[in-house]
C-alpha cells in the first residue's frame, strides 16, 4: 500500500522516461510515477510540492563534507573580495581562544597575491591565524602560526630566505594536521554541512577523509537515526593497511554509510602551481610536483585492487593523468569502476584515452569559473586553458563522467549552471547532461546507479523539489534555481518554507 505521494510537481525521472507529475512511495522506495489520478493513493499522506520540479536527489560524488561544515562554524572566506574582506571575516568569527581558523578564500577572485603572514597578522600577533584557500592544498598562515608549526622542509614558500607565511602540499597538511577537530568537533563540522548539503537538494556525498574522526562520527550518526545523507567513504591511501586489516571492502556497510574507494594524490593543484603538466606553467618554468610517482601509483594500484577496493586517484595536470592510465592497464580493472579525481588538464588525447579505458571520470563543472580568459586557468595554463575539463569531448568519446563539487561551492546547480555556459565548445554539456552527471552518472561512481540517481520504481524515495525548471530557465540563471524541498527515504529533510 502506497503511504505518501508527491503531488503538485513535474516529475524529472532522468531516466529516459519523459515528464510525469506524481510519484508514489512505499517504505521509502518509489512504487510508481504517473499521474496522480492513475495511481493507487487511496489512504496516502499527500505532499504538496508546490509546482515545482521533482528531480532525483543530487548525488555529489566528490566533496570534503567536514572542510563545508568548517566554513559553517568557523570563517567562511569563499567570495571575498580581498584581504581586507578576509581579515573582517576572520576576526568576526573569532571566539577568544585557540586557533583562529578561514576556508575557502580564492585570490583570483580579487586579482591579488596568496594570503601572508604580514597580511594575516593584522588578525592576531599572538595566537595562531590559518586560512585555507580553496583547494585546501595551499594555506596561509601568520608569523604566531610558523612559531609553533612543526613545518615539513617541502613546500614553505620563501621570500629572500624567510617563509612568507604561504604554505602549500605538505606544509599545507602540516597545518591541517595541527588543527584537527576531535571527535565533539568533528561531529558539529558535518551535522552543520548535513544542513548545508540537505538545504542545497544533495541527498547523497561521496566523502574524501583522512585522519579524521568522521567515519567514526558518520556510523554513529547512523545508528542515532540522525544521519539523512548516504554516507559513501573513501579513505586515503595511508589507511590501506587499517581498511585491510578490518576486512572492509567496497560497498560494505549500511544503507546510510557504506565504504567507498582509497583515494591518494598524485599531483597538486593548478592554483597552488603544484599540479603535475607535461610542459611548464605559463607563468613559471615549473612543471609541479609527484605528490606519488609513477612507480610508487602503479605499486598501490595494484596492491588497492587485490585487495577488492575501488581506487581513486587526484589527477589534475595532464602528466599525472597520463601515469594514471599507465597505472591502471597495469591491471585487470574491468569491472572495479576505480576513478580518476578531477581530471583537468586534457591535452592531446587524454580525453579519448580516458573514455576508452573503465575508468569512472568525477570531475568538478563548478572549476569552470577559472576557465574564462583572463582567469587562473588562462594565467597557469595560456593557451592550454581550453584543453581543460572537456566534459562534451569526454561524453561524445563515451566515458562514464560524475559530477561532484569539491565543496568549491558544494551547489549541484552552481556546477550544472558552469558546465552549460563553459566557455570552450569542448567544455560544454546539456541540461540534461550536466543533470544526470550529478545524478545517475554520480550513483554509478559508487556503484549505486540501481538504487539512486533516477526516479524509477525501486530506487529511492530520495529527490530534490526545485523552484523552476533548469531547462525553461536562462542558462546563465540555472544557480539562482531555489531548491524548496530535500526528500530522502520519502521524508522530507529540508523545506525552504520552514
């Protein structure tokens, strides 16, 4: 028996069937999709969805929930105008002790230099100060902060031989290392980011951690019945022996949180000038930096796949995707749906490349805002900047691509808007595309495309109810879309009237 039906909405399947306008729930399944006068309602609570667009809830398949949860609690920097902003930001969300924390700041936003110590000590002389910028592998800290850091020999940036407070890779970890939340801490980070992810129609993450306290506080959630997210979880590299030795393979667990892939880097990022390229910078005559090399990647490719995980792998510039292929037809991968991580950089033929071998491609549409003439991308890359993030080649050449938002902002329709206005015909995708990218293409990733990503019968009761249609909107206004409300398990989690 039916016992809830959305009504009042148009229904989005995204599954190849067309438009409908009610969907019927049982259990927290869907039973059927129609018109509200063919279904078997009789007895079911009814849910008004208010005219709006009933889509499958997103699925981001790569975000840092604890790093949305921080910017929650502590300052957010994401859209600052300059340090001027960013010290304001700091010292508002200062509450008298300790570490004084920032995430999310992004000089290109304001045309400016890396946060340093000199800027930063206009917050604190004497308590340690962090920013984090948005890619999390840079951090600026102030002179209190280098006092007392236990500070790696790589990655300090210097300036006439005294560190200028800009801290990148491992001396960027060395920071995070530092100020890691306990588990009371971590467990206020992520119900924080629940709300945020719940409020912006995400109704499932695949979560990157390490050493952290948040698988810990995910299960335990779980068992509270307090956990409206499903939780997939990709461990780093340095907890193989620990996932081994307890015996957790890919896609263990609840249905609420389950083990998902190892994750390493294999190179940097394009805005810390660490992303490994095969030619140098435009801007310098670097070529970045192996976070692992090609000979240690091929080593744990085939050590994560005996022993039955699913591996993920960051790989941003072109000469870490091309050691990443490499590393993969070193082993009988078929069927492991083992993942390339961002997947920026796509010279020559990488694009063709990735499509034709099996792996999962979870890039982020939302790095499109640095692809535009005269942004970060055209600054690091010149001319190469229109060989980045080629999401229509990759979908023509056939590769399995997932949408997920690195938390860089964790809005699905942010990304969807990016990927449809990228500036490169090469770069851009459908409505539709870009959708079930964040959908279906993002459940396949973890292996669940049968049970979220589309409303079908069977999947999920889990939807995001938006305020207008992605397709009837102007491209440009695709973020602007309100998500009403969140429903997860057929309940609603989120309402943006209440």
């Amino acid at each position: 028996m039916v016992d809830r039906v959305f009504t009042n909405c148009e229904v989005r399947p995204l599954s190849g069937d067309g438009p409908a306008s009610a969907v019927a729930v049982t259990n927290g399944t869907v039973t059927a999709v129609g018109d509200p006068d063919d279904l078997s309602t009789a007895g079911a609570e009814t849910v008004d969805c208010r005219g709006g667009v009933l889509l499958p809830g997103f699925v981001d398949a790569h975000t840092h929930l604890d790093i949305v949860g921080r910017r929650a609690v502590e300052a957010d920097l994401a859209g600052a105008d300059g340090p001027d902003d960013c010290i304001d930001r700091l010292l508002a969300a200062d509450d008298g002790e300790g570490w004084i924390l920032g995430f999310g700041y992004d000089e290109s936003d304001w045309d400016g230099d890396l946060l340093q110590a000199a800027t930063l000590d206009r917050v604190s002389a004497d308590r340690p100060v962090a920013a984090a910028r948005e890619d999390i592998h840079t951090v600026s800290v102030n002179h209190a902060a280098l006092d007392v850091l236990d500070l790696p020999g790589d990655g300090v940036r210097t300036e006439d031989g005294a560190p200028t407070g800009v801290l990148v890779e491992e001396a960027a970890e060395a920071v995070f290392d530092a100020i890691a939340p306990d588990y009371t801490q971590t467990r206020e980070y992520l119900l924080a980011a629940q709300e945020v992810a719940l409020s912006e129609g995400i109704t499932a993450v695949h979560d990157m951690v390490r050493q952290s306290h948040a698988p810990r506080v995910y299960r335990d959630l779980d068992t509270e019945d307090a956990l409206s997210l499903r939780v997939r979880l990709n461990y780093w590299a340095d907890h193989l022996d620990a996932v081994r030795e307890l015996g957790l393979v890919t896609n263990h667990g609840s249905d609420r949180v389950q083990t998902g892939a190892i994750k390493t880097y294999i190179d940097g990022s394009l805005g810390a000038g660490t992303a490994r390229l095969r030619e140098p910078y435009a801007d310098s005559d670097s070529v970045g930096e192996w976070r692992t090399d090609p000979d240690a990647l091929r080593e744990l490719v085939s050590a994560v796949d005996d022993a039955g995980l699913q591996f993920a792998a960051h790989a941003i510039g072109d000469a870490a995707i091309d050691a990443l292929l490499s590393a993969i037809e070193s082993v009988d991968a078929a069927d492991e749906r083992h993942r390339v991580e961002h997947a920026e950089v796509l010279t020559g033929d990488l694009a063709e490349r990735l499509a034709a071998s099996p792996l999962v491609v979870s890039a982020q549409p939302n790095f499109h805002r640095w692809a535009v003439p005269g942004g970060l991308y055209d600054e690091r890359l010149g001319e190469r900047r229109a060989l980045t993030n080629r999401f229509r080649d990759l979908v023509d050449a056939g590769a399995q691509l997932a949408f997920g938002s690195d938390c860089m902002p964790l809005s699905p329709l942010y990304g969807v808007q990016q990927a449809v206005t990228a500036p490169e015909s090469n770069q851009r995708l459908t409505v539709d595309e870009a959708l079930r990218a964040y959908t279906s293409g993002a459940a396949y990733a973890g292996f669940d495309e049968d049970r979220m990503g589309t409303i079908t019968p069977g999947s999920v009761a889990d939807f995001a109810v938006l305020s207008a249609s992605p397709w009837s909107v102007p491209d440009g206004d695709i973020s602007d879309v309100a998500v009403t409300l969140t429903v997860s398990d057929g309940e609603v989690v989120f309402d943006s009237g209440e």
